[in-house]
C-alpha cells in the first residue's frame, strides 16, 4: 500500500493552474475535498497558455494531444466530459515526416494506411516490419502502463511485480534504438519511431527502449488537435472545475507558505493568506523546493533535457506541402542528440518542428491568414549557452532558422510573417523552469519511476508534487497522470465519480462544450451559465475515478522582440531532432 498524507486533508490548495494542478484539482473535487487553486497568471493552463497576438490565437505550449481519455478520466471524477466541453479534432497524418534526401511519409495512427504508407515509401518488407512493430508497442504500453507508469512508488521495490517481468521479456531494458532496429531497417522509418526518445532528454541509442511507449501514444493511439487549440483543454478543466465548487484565484502569486513543525497551515500569496489542510505543489521543481525550504538529497544532480526554440509566426501565406505538424529532419542523427545532450551546442544540421494549426482551426488566425511555430531543440542553460547569451544569440538563431526553412522550401517565409513572438531559453529560465528548459529533468535510468524526483517530500507530511518534475515524467499525457497520482496521495484511493451520467467519447470528433458558471472565479472569457457554491462540495457517489493530471503551471513565455540581426558565423542553425511539448509540452 502506498503512502498517504498523514491528518486532516479536508481543504487543499493547489499551486497552480497548469494541466497538473487542474487534474489535481478535479480529482480531489471527486473525492469530496474543498479545493482553492492558486494561479499567478490570469488565465489557466500554466505551460499550455495562450498568446492573443494581433488576431492571432497562439498556443505557448504542447501543440499534441494524444490520449485523451487520460484527460476525460479527470471530467469524469467530477461526473463531467472532455467530450461535452471540447471539440477534439483526430489528425490525419498525425504527422508528416521530410528527410533530407527529398522523401516523404505520411504517419498514420491506423494500422492498415501506416502500412500501406511504409510499403510506398520502403517496400512490403518494411511494411511487414511496422505491423510487428506495432504489436510490439502495444504489448509495452499494456505491460507499462498500470505498473509503471499510472503508480506511485514509495520504493525501488514497488518495481517488483509481474509486469516486470513481462516488461523484461519485451526488451523494455534494451536500447531504444536497437530494438526498434529488430522491426526496421531504413533508418529513416527508424527515426519516426525513436526520435520521441528526445521527449525524455536521452538520445535513442542510449535511451532504454522502454521509452518506446512514447511512440505508441504519438503513432497508435492517435493525435488529436481541440478545436480552439491546446489552450482549450485548461479551459475546459478550469470551467469543470469551477462548475464542481472549486475556488479559482487568479492573478495571485504564491510568496511563501506558513508552517507549525511538519505541516503546512497557510499559503500566503501577495493578495493575502489562504489556511489549508493540505498544499499540492506543481511549479516546476526549483521553484517548489525554494516554497518548501528544502530540497531533497540526491546521490547525483538532476540532468535535465535538451531545451527548445519556438518562433510563432502569423504568416500572410502558407505552403502546402506542411501537414498539421511536420517534421522536417536534417540529414545528421546521431551527431544531432550528441551536440544537444553532450556538446551543449546548437545543432548543425538541423531537424525541426514545424506545426500549421490553422490547416485544421482556420479560425485561429485573421481569415485568409496562417498561423506556423517553429520549434527547434537546442541545449540547456546548463551545458550550453547561458540564459545571458540568449539575449544576442536568440534573433540571430531566428534568421538562421528562417533562412533553413527557405533552403527547405517555404520559399518567401521571411517576408511572409506579420506578427511573431520568439521564445528562447532564456524566457524558460526566467519562468522559473530549471537548466532553463520547458521539459524538465531528463528520463536517464536513474531519474525514472521510483528514482524520478518524489511527489512526497521528507520533513513535510501534508505536501505532494504534480508536474513534469515529478512521477511519472514529461508530456501531456503523463503531466494528467501526475496530477491524478498526486490526489492519490491526499485521498488514498482514487476519488469516487459523481453518479451523473457520463457521456461516451464520440468515435471522431467531440462535441463543442458546456460552459461554466456565471459567478465562476475563472476568468469572464470562460464564464457560462449555473455555477455551485465554491465552498465544500458533498463526495459525489459513484464508480471510482481513475484520472489523469498534468503540465505544471509556468506562465505563458514573456514577449521577446524578434530583432533582426546577422546570420550565426560560420554555421547552419541549431538542429532539433523532435517535437516536443509538453512543452511539448506531450
């Protein structure tokens, strides 16, 4: 049995109104605590916030939304639906994969396109190989999930079960790269399925291959895009939460917590001091441990993964060969992860990230107009350049950037762009985010499951962690389990589903949703109809609630300006050899 908060949980704050906070929060809500959630921005969503730029509706963060019955577990704690409130897109490609010799591939989420997709592209014998491959990753996923990565570990010995095993004979302890190399032989298919390795911060062929149940949810259980965009799934758990009694105060910085011995008794934020029974943390870790006064002793210092550089751009043209999210990769691999995860240099061949959210949501750029963010991985503040060179750096790494992309084919992308926000590392550290990366601390052996940061930390009895620092890691997917695990910790079991009924997931797309209350403390850009009493809401009786919480809640990036600037001496632009999210936010 895991362990659980010890003393009175009835009134919790949350600290933060990211992913991870708001999956806490709906989670404890179905179990019947008072919840308060504390934002310091004025709008949820943490990571995954929004940019209004000139007509342009820009999401900061994760621009990929796989799983998301992980998201409506959260809903369904409080009796409510992602379905009913979010309109979910299915993206077909999920992506669109460029290499550099010229070829294309279409990824497809259905088994028998994806295979017909590899036999155009490789021939039937690749074909073959992705069909074994595929039940290869849906084996890992069903042996992972329950065990390893939907638990929490008070020891290494909880790893000590009959998944174990199972995830042993699969070769889950092997090299990523290799084993997705037992599947297929052109290296470029290789690189479809393994480049989610950098999701983790760990190079594919050093990353255990484990970390293949990332490729599962990007390429087998399907890519979804919310109409609206990403910044629509906070929206829509702040409105259900706020519908639920929670009390939501934005616009409210945490500055310090109150204690008497072991316990938290108050957060204190710059407007005044809120009493509490119990605190869930989810801002990224140096931030939490700087609150706590204290940070756990570590045999090693945290490594943290690669960092990235976003540039959003309003366009006045597009280019059609972009699917909804493309990846373009460089003809470089394996020297791509080693300048970004060893020489702490911008890579210089570079794969990028290339989204077009409005070839699915026209709506969210002026009609006739394109919305595009380019994302390029690139070191972290802690081996590569420090958030003061960035300041000088950045613009230059834009122009070169742009001037790749042109040498790509989007010819004229330069002159297209009206409106742009540039986000380097830099922006990340000064949101407080660690190594000065949006994707927190890398998935290395030793950073995994139960040797990962602890949700519960030593000399506070009534503290759990959410977020991508903590169990079980980084990505949208994960970051909603976080969330659920940390309300785990305060109820001790999941938190029990209302008894209304709740609606099935609609087998393509959702219905566009129901809106929250009209005295609701979310902000008035949420607000709806009918709200409850923000006060204690009654346990609702039902099934258990299973859920999912996740990002942390960093504030949006700050604006930087895209300075014109000459081209980086001597060298091509940074390299990124994968989207990511969570940031990629995933």
């Amino acid at each position: 049995m895991t362990r659980i908060l010890p003393g009175p949980t009835d009134h919790v704050v949350v600290v933060g109104a990211g992913l991870a906070g708001l999956s806490t929060a709906l989670h404890l809500l179905g179990a019947g605590r008072r919840v308060t959630v504390v934002e310091r921005e004025e709008l949820p969503g943490g990571r995954a916030g929004r940019l209004d730029l000139a007509g342009y509706r820009i999401d900061t963060g994760p621009t990929v939304l796989t799983m998301p019955e992980l998201a409506d577990e959260a809903f369904a704690a409080v009796g409510d639906s992602l379905y009913e409130r979010v309109e979910l897109i299915p993206l077909h490609p999920a992506y669109r994969a460029c290499f550099a010799d010229g070829s294309s591939l279409d990824v497809h989420t259905g088994a028998d396109a994806m295979a017909a997709e590899v036999e155009r592209f490789a021939g039937a014998a690749e074909a073959a190989g992705y069909r074994r491959l595929r039940d290869w990753l849906q084996r890992l996923y069903r042996a992972q999930m329950r065990r390893f990565i939907d638990a929490n570990f008070d020891s290494p010995l909880g790893l000590l079960n009959g998944d174990l095993a199972r995830l042993a004979a699969l070769g889950g302890f092997g090299r990523l790269d290799a084993r997705i190399g037992r599947f297929l032989s052109d290296e470029r298919l290789r690189r479809v399925f393994s480049f989610q390795a950098l999701y983790a911060g760990v190079p594919p062929e050093r990353a255990l291959a484990a970390y293949a149940v990332i490729a599962y949810m990007d390429t087998v259980a399907g890519v979804y895009f919310p109409r609206g965009g990403m910044h629509a799934l906070p929206r829509a758990m702040a409105e259900a939460a706020a519908a639920a009694g929670a009390d939501l105060r934005f616009g409210q910085r945490v500055t310090r917590l109150e204690r008497s011995g072991e316990r938290i008794t108050a957060v204190v934020t710059d407007t005044g001091r809120i009493p509490c029974d119990a605190v869930v943390l989810t801002p990224d870790l140096p931030v939490t441990y700087r609150l706590l006064g204290r940070r756990p002793r570590r045999p090693l210092a945290l490594r943290h993964s690669p960092s990235a550089v976003v540039l959003h751009a309003g366009t006045d043209r597009t280019w059609q060969q972009l699917a909804h999210h493309t990846i373009s990769f460089g003809a470089a691999w394996h020297t791509t992860f080693d300048e970004l995860t060893r020489a702490g240099r911008l890579m210089s061949d570079p794969s990028l990230l290339v989204t077009r959210p409005t070839t699915t949501d026209p709506g969210l750029a002026p009609p006739g107009h394109h919305l595009h963010y380019i994302l390029a991985p690139c070191p972290n503040t802690d081996i590569g350049p420090d958030p003061a060179a960035w300041s000088d750096l950045g613009p230059r790494y834009r122009d070169a950037l742009l001037r790749e992309l042109e040498r790509r084919g989007l010819d004229g992308i330069e002159a297209a762009i009206e409106e742009e926000r540039l986000i380097t590392p830099a922006d990340w550290h000064a949101q407080g985010h660690a190594a000065g990366t949006p994707f927190s601390a890398a998935h290395t052996f030793a950073q995994t499951g139960p040797f990962r940061p602890r949700n519960l930390v030593r000399g506070t009895e009534n503290a759990v962690l959410a977020g991508c620092g903590t169990t079980p890691g980084v990505g949208v997917p994960t970051v909603l389990l976080s969330g659920k695990l940390a309300a785990a910790r305060v109820t001790g079991v999941p938190g029990r589903r209302s008894s209304r009924t709740r609606p099935a997931a609609p087998a393509a797309t959702g219905r566009a949703g129901a809106p929250a209350p009209t005295d609701s403390p979310v902000p008035s850009v949420f607000r709806a109809a009918g709200r409850r009493s923000a006060s204690v809401r009654p346990a609702p009786e039902a099934p258990r609630d299973r859920l999912a919480a996740p990002l942390e809640s960093p504030a949006s990036p700050p604006e930087l300006p895209a300075a014109q600037q000459p081209p980086l001496p001597g060298s091509p632009p940074a390299d990124p050899a994968a989207p990511a999210t969570e940031g990629r936010t995933r």
